[in-house]
C-alpha cells in the first residue's frame, strides 16, 4: 500500500519506478514465497528474495545517515541535547533514590519503571509509593515530566514559527520586489 500510494503521488512513474525497483521485491510476503518454492522444491529463492529484504533495509540505513546531520544540528542548535542528558541523569538518579526509599520495591527494574511512568505522566498504578519520600519524588518526577514535554513543545512550536517566518519573509520581499519593479 505504501509503494502504491508513493508511486501515486510521484509525478515521473517511471523514475520513481527505477529508484524503488528494490521495494517491490521487498514487498512480496514471504509466506508466498516460503509456499510456492516449498511445494516445487526450491526453497533456496525464498533465501535470495529475503535478501532483498535487507537491501532495502540498508537503503533506509543509508537515508537514514544522510539525514543525521540535519538531525544532530537541530537537536544542538535547540539545546535539546542538553535536556536529554538531563532527563537520563534524573532518571538514573531518581531510580535509585526510588528504589532504597520505598519500601514496596521489589528490585531497581520495578523503580526504573515507576520513574518513567511517571515522568512522562502516564501513571498506570501498577506501582505506587507507599513511603513519603516516595510520593515526594513522585510529585517532582511529574514536575519534572511536565517541565520537559513543555520544553519539547515549545522547541517544536518555535521551529514552524521560524518556517512560518520565513516564508512571510520571502513572499515580502518578493512583493517589494515587484513593486520596485513597476516604479
């Protein structure tokens, strides 16, 4: 469905078609394959057509790598490199203060648990704290949690005010343009 609805909105069918050659023999089920070959006896294809499976994987893998370089600048240029290593270390440290202050802790996975959980504000209830230091921390790991996703929110907002910018911008100066054209 993907393929078909990328070819769709190509406008070059056939280029797109040569570049994506791989993706269609990618798509095919396996299951397909595995049945057709089994009952004629060549169960090696399947093997080969896998492998065109993977192709296809290191071709996302290569996008992927093009594309770091636009992921690492923006996550830097929005310090949000610094948020994350701040949220490891909360994590980390909130865990084990978790862990030796409340008591129903049965092992640091449950606490690592709970520290997520609740960080990111979902609070299922399968653990709870039972100590008051417990719940003290649970209320500055929800701080914390609604600290950062307004954090995240902002930086994302900020980047299509920046577009949006932008683009007003440049369709500004075009019409300046051509009003300096006609005078």
């Amino acid at each position: 469905m993907d393929y078909v609805n990328r070819m769709s909105k190509s406008s070059i069918k056939k280029e797109f078609i040569k570049k994506n050659w791989v993706d269609i023999i990618a798509m095919l089920p396996d299951v397909l394959f595995t049945s057709i070959f089994g009952l004629t006896g060549l169960s090696g294809v399947s093997i080969v057509i896998r492998l065109f499976r993977l192709i296809r994987v290191v071709r996302v893998l290569a996008l992927f790598r093009k594309n770091i370089n636009i992921f690492t600048k923006f996550i830097q240029e929005t310090h949000l490199d610094s948020l994350l290593t701040a949220v490891v270390i909360i994590v980390i440290i909130a865990s084990l203060v978790f862990y030796f202050v409340n008591n129903s802790m049965n092992n640091f996975v449950d606490s690592f648990w709970y520290v997520l959980v609740t960080l990111i504000t979902v609070g299922y209830g399968d653990i709870v704290p039972t100590t008051t230091g417990g719940k003290v921390i649970g209320i500055m790991l929800i701080i914390v949690g609604l600290i950062v996703f307004g954090t995240l929110t902002g930086v994302i907002s900020s980047i299509y005010t920046r577009r949006i910018e932008k683009e007003s911008r440049k369709e500004l100066e075009e019409k300046l343009n051509r009003i300096e054209k006609k005078n």
